[in-house]
C-alpha cells in the first residue's frame, strides 16, 4: 500500500506552510507544524516525516541543531529556508549535509521543486 508523504514545516510563524500549501495540497503531501526547535524533535519522535522543511530564524545562527537532528533522523532530508544568505551562514548550514538550502528570494517554484525532489529521492 502507497504512503502519504509527510512534510515537516519548522518555522516560528507560518509564512513558508502558508505560501506552499496549494503546492502540498495539488501532490497529496500530509502538512505536519512547529513553531519551535522543541516542537519540531517531538513532531520527530512522534510522526514519521519525509521531509524536514525548516526556517533558518529557528536556528538563530546555531546550526547545531541540525546535527540533532541527522542524530536522530540520519536519513531525513533537510531544506533549509533564510530570508538572508551570509558567506557564514551558508557555511555553517552546507556543512550540516543537508538536502538543499533555499533563500526565500529565490521565490516558490524553487522551493517546490526542491521538496518533490526530496520527496522523489525517497520513492526511488
């Protein structure tokens, strides 16, 4: 039998669930919510997810985070989203092995496409 596919949206006020939601809906994803780094390990622990769509301002410049996470969920794909992209920041967040880092000026098309190749990684 086919699973639906989950996607984890990490972000302190939704903006990037909100902007997706016609994108996750029109491909039958199940949208899962946190609003904190808490929220997000227990969603984890409690939920399966097939991808972890997480906003950088949750990070706060800390990408430690992450590396909890690849912990628990070693397999889990990442997307990262900033508002801002710093030499720094990227190379901070790029060492971490995640799935893809987006900046949100890139805008939506480049966000979708990302989460159906995270999505289409795991089919194959």
């Amino acid at each position: 039998m086919h699973r639906e596919k989950s996607i984890l949206f990490a972000e302190p006020v939704e903006g990037i669930a909100s902007d997706l939601r016609p994108f996750v809906e029109e491909k039958g994803y199940k949208a899962l919510f946190a609003k904190s780094l808490k929220e997000t390990l227990l969603t984890l622990q409690h939920e399966l997810v097939d991808v972890l769509v997480l906003d950088a301002a949750l990070l706060e410049e800390d990408c430690g985070f992450v590396s909890v996470i690849k912990g628990m969920e070693r397999d889990l794909h990442i997307i990262i989203c900033s508002d801002t992209n710093t030499p720094e920041l990227e190379t901070k967040i790029r060492k971490q092995r995640i799935f893809y880092y987006h900046i949100k000026s890139f805008g939506l098309q480049d966000l979708e496409m990302a989460v159906a190749n995270a999505v289409n990684v795991l089919a194959q």
